[in-house]
C-alpha cells in the first residue's frame, strides 16, 4: 500500500505578484528611506533654530582667562580691521579675536612692529606658509603697530 501526501498542491504564481521576500526588501527599503529623510529634515530644523536663536540663548564664547589678563587694550581702528581681513585665518591674536593655527600665535611671540613689518614683506620668518608682500605700505605698517601694542610689546 503507497501512502500520497494528501497536502494541497503548491498554487502556482501569478504573474505580477510580490513573493514575500521581495515584499520585505521594499519595506526595509522605504524604512532606510523614510529614517535618512526624517535625519535630513531634523539636522535643517537644528540649523533654523540656531540660526533664529534670541542673543540670550546663544552660547557667549569666552576668552581664555590667560589671554584676557595679558592682553592690553588697542583701541580699534585700520590696523585691527587689517589684521582680521588678512592675517586671523592662520595667527592668534586675542586682541582681534583670532584663533588661527597655521601660523605663530603672536600672542606667545609678542613681536615688535619691526619684526611684523619684515615678516609681512618677507613672507613669515622662513618657511614658506606665508605669502610675501601680502599687505605693503601704510597697510602693512598699521598692521605691524597694531600687532605690537596688542601684543604688548610696541
């Protein structure tokens, strides 16, 4: 005596029709999708808000106690003005609220106007990273003081 399987066939399928494995990787798709467009949506929403943000709830940045005791008060003029234009990217200075890194934190230096003028018509003191003649003149004269009496030693 042979015993049949008396399960019900294997329906065939239809033509057009989503297995489930298929139906679960779209899924997982929209999921990624909706997380990534949701992420993009909050890091806009962050940035707005900083952006609109009331004076009293921005964070106030605070010098550095050292740099506060040692810096003398310049009184704001062409010099400063200058210096933040064309020097604060690469120097520090807490006078000019510079915070630069590639070149010498003049604050620990301290160099005369002399040796400010000559590094700018130069080009630094030799390495290269500082491009020559990159103010002259008066210019370059109203940054080399303005660097000296903020540094202390001018």
């Amino acid at each position: 005596m042979t015993v049949q399987n008396e399960s019900p066939p294997n329906e065939p399928r239809k033509p057009g029709g989503l297995g489930a494995w298929t139906l679960g990787a779209w899924v997982g798709v929209l999921v990624v999708l909706l997380i990534v467009f949701a992420w993009l949506l909050g890091k806009d929403e962050g940035r707005k808000q900083a952006k609109n943000a009331t004076p009293t709830q921005q964070v106030a940045k605070k010098p550095p106690p050292a740099a506060a005791k040692t810096t003398p008060a310049v009184a704001a003029g062409p010099g400063q003005e200058l210096f933040a234009a064309t020097c604060s990217g690469c120097h520090t200075l807490a006078a000019a609220d510079a915070h630069g890194t590639t070149g010498p934190n003049l604050d620990d230096l301290k160099p005369n106007a002399a040796l400010v003028e000559t590094a700018i018509r130069i080009g630094g003191t030799g390495s290269g990273a500082m491009p020559k003649e990159l103010l002259q003149g008066q210019q370059a004269t109203e940054v080399a003081q303005f660097v000296a009496k903020a540094t202390g030693s001018g």
